[in-house]
C-alpha cells in the first residue's frame, strides 16, 4: 500500500475506486511545545490510519492525491485527510 500527494500517476494505468476520508483528533494534553507537536503528530497518524484501513478495505494498491487540513480547539487537534483509492 502506498500514499502519495500526487494527484496522479504518469506512465501507469490504474482505476480509481473511490474517494476516501480519515478524520482523527487528539486531546491537546499539556502547553509545551513537545507536548502540542505529539498532539498533532497522534492526530494526524490516526487519520492516515483510518484512510489507509478503508483503502485495504477496498482491496486499493495505492491512494493518491491525498491531501491534510489540521485544525485546533483549546483541548483538541482535528486532523483530516482525503484521497482517491486506486487499483492497477
């Protein structure tokens, strides 16, 4: 299974299955800076673990096109990412 920000892939033929999403947040735990970039580090690997489960799900070789949007409450980090599934 791969991940790439590409949008596509040039000189390989593949059927895109279908757009996916991870969502994934993380409690805001301490106001270090060690602290806050864990916090958003957990966020953001739990979105990309949640893309690439649907994407094995699907029985996809790859995801490509993906891309992230992070946001931040007082206590929370909220990481999304999206991207299209595609078998060869």
């Amino acid at each position: 299974m791969f991940l790439t920000t590409e949008p596509n892939l040039v000189g390989r033929a593949y059927r895109p299955l279908r757009v996916l999403f991870g969502i994934g947040y993380e409690f805001q735990s301490g106001s270090s800076e060690h602290k806050i970039i864990q916090s958003w580090y957990a966020a953001m690997a739990s979105a990309l673990q949640q893309l690439e489960a649907q994407a094995v799900g699907l029985g996809a070789d790859g995801v490509i096109g993906v891309h992230f949007s992070i946001s931040e409450t007082s206590s929370y980090f909220y990481a999304a990412v999206m991207g299209t599934a595609i078998k060869f």
